[in-house]
C-alpha cells in the first residue's frame, strides 16, 4: 500500500458516502462559504483527517477513517465509526470557514491561533457525534449524525421507492 495520498474516484461507495456525510454536516451547521472543491484522496500516514486550504481538497486516512464510512451502522466497530464520523465532521467544519483572513489587518495566523481553531472545531466536531440521551427514562438516542445519516436514508430509499 502506497502511503501518499491517493485520489478517490467520484464513484466509489466511500467518496458517496463521504460526500453524503459531509452534506449532512452542512445542513447541520450551514454557513455561506463552502471551501470543498470536490475532491477526496486517502492517505497513508498516521493523520486521520485534512485539508488543503489552496486547493480545498480534504484527504482521509485510508486504515482509520475510509474504512469504516459504509453508510451502515456497525455492531462490532462503533468506536472506530464514531470516531471516523467525527473526522468527516471535523474536516467539514474546517471548510465552512476561511483559513485566513487576508484582509483584516489585526489577523494573525500563527500557532496559536491553528491551535485554537483545531480546538473549536474539534469541540464541535465531538459535541455533534457524542451520543446523547433524548429525554429521562428513555434509551439514549443516537448520535445527532447518526441519526440525521439514517433518516437520509429513510427519504432516499422512501424517494428511489416511488420512482420504480
């Protein structure tokens, strides 16, 4: 296995069911800038998830993330497809806002403020996923994605029915 980014073929059930996710996660947290330019590569390194802020392309570890977007929810590796969700949201999120801003004169990319931005977005990525309880005394619902990723589902297969 080659360890340098790859290009995923458009019609690949992972780049569907990545674009798919990363759709989802838009409607969950819309902004006005989309910075993905449609493009996903695996990669070979031990990243789980980024972005190219030139190009807009966004690349996902081809062991620890690719394998575990079936579009499927999986008895026996939720932690792995948790956590593989939490990277397509994280690196999502990444494209909802500019890396830079060229023209305030008080911005200031550094360090500190990568630190910063890969914080919050890594905050929002977990708080989206983390499975929470619906009300008391009810089982715990599914991840907000989870659960948005399976009524998609419902309506696609609802829609593609009605169309036979």
């Amino acid at each position: 296995m080659s360890r340098a980014y790859q290009p995923i073929d458009r019609r690949s059930p992972a780049y569907q069911e990545f674009a798919r996710l990363y759709r989802i996660a838009r409607a969950m947290r819309p902004s006005s800038r989309d910075g993905w330019n449609g493009e996903l590569y695996s990669r070979g390194d031990d990243v789980w998830g980024s972005v190219n802020p030139r190009s807009g392309a966004i690349s996902l570890n081809d062991r620890q993330v690719l394998p575990y977007l079936t579009g499927r929810e999986s008895q026996t590796d939720r932690a792995e497809q948790t956590q593989a969700l939490q990277t397509v949201l994280h690196e999502a999120y990444h494209q909802r806002v500019e890396t830079d801003a060229p023209h305030e004169p008080n911005a200031f990319r550094g360090y500190e403020s990568k630190a910063l931005d890969e914080g919050l977005t890594e905050y929002q990525a977990r708080r989206d996923v983390t499975p929470r309880c619906s009300s008391a005394g009810q089982r715990p619902a599914e991840s907000s994605i989870l659960a948005r990723a399976a009524a998609a589902r419902s309506i696609s297969s609802t829609s593609a029915s009605r169309t036979r």
